[in-house]
C-alpha cells in the first residue's frame, strides 16, 4: 500500500486525507494496519462530490467507531471514509428523530429521551454510530432498527445523494440488503411520545442488565457470531434466532479459550477479547478455532457477526 500515491490519484475534497492512517486506534479491538488513505468529509456534499470523481477502481470502505469491525494486520487497501463532526447532528420534532450517520446511537438515544420519544431505548446500549446500526440493522434485547427508521440517506458509489425508505433497506436479523456500495450519511426514525423520565428509566434498566452480562469496558468487537438461523426455542423455525452463539460456545467448551493475545470472554463467550497485546490474526484465528470447535460439537456452523476487513498477515504470536 502506498498511501501519498494514492493520494495523487484521488479528487481534492474539503475534509481530510490522511496516507497509511493506523486504523487500530479508530476501532474497539484496538488492532489491525492502517487505511491506505483515511477520507474524513467535511459534509454530505463534499463526500458526494469526491466519490463521483474517485476512479472506480479504487475500494472504498466506510468505518463507523469500529465496534463490530476487526481490522487485519495487513490494513485496508483504497479509500477508508470515517464521518466526523459534519454528520454528527441530532435533531427531534415531534415523536420524530433525525440524527447524522456519525451520531453515537447513544446520544440519539438520549436525546430521544429529552424530547419526550419512546421507542429507540434500544439504541442506548449499543455503542457504535447511525451509519453502523443502518449497516448492521443493530438491535438489543427485541427491538432493533427496522422497527423505528422512516427512511435513511446515503450517498452511492457513483457520488449518487439518495434517500432508501425503510421498506427497501431490506432488513433482516444484523443485516441491511442495501448496504452494499452506500454510505449512509443519515437517518430518520419514528418513535411515540411519552414521560421522558420513563423513557430514562427504562434506558438505565437496560444498560444495567448489559453490564452485568457483557465485557462492554474491555478491547472487544461486541457479538462476534450471529445467532445461526432456522432454530426456535422449540426446535426449528425458519425466520427464528433463539438459539444463542454463546450457548453452543460455551457447550463447546470454548469459554475463556486463548490464542496469543485474545480470548473469549468468560463474562459472555460470544464476546472475543484483546487481552493487551492480541494481533488481529490472533483474534481471527481464535474465531475460526471457536467455529471448528462448535461445528464438531453441535454440527452447527457459526457465522461471523464481526466485519472483518483487510489485508491478513500470517504471523500470530500464539501461547
Ligand atoms: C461492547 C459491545 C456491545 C455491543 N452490543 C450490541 C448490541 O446490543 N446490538 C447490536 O446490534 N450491536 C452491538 N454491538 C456491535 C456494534 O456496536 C454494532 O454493530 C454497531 O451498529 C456498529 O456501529 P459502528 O459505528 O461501530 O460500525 P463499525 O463497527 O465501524 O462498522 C460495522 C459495519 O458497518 C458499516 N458502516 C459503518 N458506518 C457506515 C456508514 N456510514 N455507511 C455504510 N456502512 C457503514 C461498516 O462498513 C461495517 O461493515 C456491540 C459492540 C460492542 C463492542
């Protein structure tokens, strides 16, 4: 990678450029390489106007914090774009919330809150930004954003400024059909009016039945499998995600398992953590070693919840 070259071949945006930006201090494992080139745009327009003109052969990946994001050693070829303080406004009218895609879910959660809006308690827990729960179609303890959002903005590759309602985002369990190729810049949701005390209480209530189950001030990645698909309480059911990645880890005898400088979590064994000095490849490699060790006990393949993005470079230090 070759990050003041590329640059050379890249349009002149209002925001900043930055050649070989180390990634890892940006994302919640605190590991990985760096951007080729970091794109930090000084607003919608400007992000608009760069992608139209940035040769299409060039990658462009969008970033939010990096809390379900595991970069590789190797870092990210082309174009990283991370939405800073031009996408970052909040903004209420009614029981409706309109929030910049760089808008922490829980500030917009809490402001929710002030306005006197239910309906996006959720939100409050989940520590990534707007454009990360679009993307991911973020959720907790039953409700997640396909049951709130109006509609959402995006930018397409080709420098495009669209608006997606939320009937075609094609949302399903972590999951956003449209994704592919946007960057979303905003969001609007729907909540209800209500007391914004009982909006705060039932938010404090949720954080604190998270904290007494996840690792949430450790170096982790949040749920690293999706719940598999097609398992009810009851057996199986083909829309259904009851049956829990961390029980079939944990019946698996993963929990608290190591590789180098990552674990899995003994709080919450579907939560891989950096114990200091992990390397992405450990922790990639501790994964794989938890899908294997699952798939022989319950014959029941995990996949990845966790983005992984970049180059992988073979040398994980191991125990
Ligand atoms: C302690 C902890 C607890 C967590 N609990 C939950 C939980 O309860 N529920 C839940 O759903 N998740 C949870 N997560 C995971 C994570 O917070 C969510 O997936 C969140 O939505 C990711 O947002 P982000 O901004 O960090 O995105 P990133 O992790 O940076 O990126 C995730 C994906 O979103 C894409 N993306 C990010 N921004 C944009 C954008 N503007 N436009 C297009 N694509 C974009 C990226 O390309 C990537 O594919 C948890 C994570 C941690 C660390």
């Amino acid at each position: 990678m070759h990050g003041d070259a590329l640059i050379e071949r890249l349009p002149r945006p209002r925001g900043r450029l930055t050649p070989m930006r180390a990634l890892a201090e940006l994302t919640w494992f605190r590991v990985g390489g760096p951007a080729e080139v970091l794109f930090q745009p000084a607003d919608a327009a400007d992000l608009a106007a760069f992608l139209a003109v940035c040769p299409a052969g060039i990658p462009v990946t969008p970033v939010g914090v990096g809390s379900n994001l595991l970069v590789r050693d190797g870092g990210v070829p082309g174009v990283v774009v991370r939405l800073g303080r031009g996408f970052g406004a909040i903004a209420t009218d009614g029981a409706r919330v309109t929030a910049g895609a760089a808008a922490l879910d829980a500030k917009v959660a809490i402001a929710a809150a002030h306005a006197g809006i239910a309906g996006l308690e959720f939100l409050r827990g989940v520590p990534g930004t707007i454009g990360g729960a679009l993307a991911m179609n973020a959720g907790s303890y039953g409700d997640e954003v396909k049951d709130v959002l109006v509609e959402a903005h995006a930018v397409d590759r080709a420098g495009n400024r669209v608006t997606i309602a939320a009937a075609g985002m094609g949302f399903s369990y972590r999951h956003c059909a449209a994704a592919e190729g946007l960057i979303f810049t905003g969001a609007v949701f729907q909540g209800r009016a209500d007391d914004g005390d009982a909006v705060t209480a039932r938010m404090a209530a949720l954080l604190a039945k998270r904290e007494a189950a996840q690792p949430i001030r450790e170096r982790t990645g949040g749920s690293t499998f999706r719940n598999p698909a097609g398992f009810s309480s009851t057996g199986r059911d083909g829309d259904s995600h009851a049956l829990k990645a961390w029980k079939l880890i944990e019946e698996a005898g993963c929990r608290g398992l190591t590789i180098g400088g990552a674990r899995v979590s003994p709080k919450h064994c579907n939560f891989l953590i950096n114990t200091g000095a992990a390397t992405a490849a450990d922790l990639e490699q501790l994964g794989e070693s938890v899908r294997a060790r699952v798939k022989s006990n319950s014959g029941i393949d995990l996949c990845w919840e966790i983005r992984r993005i970049g180059v992988i470079v073979c040398r994980s230090k191991t125990a």
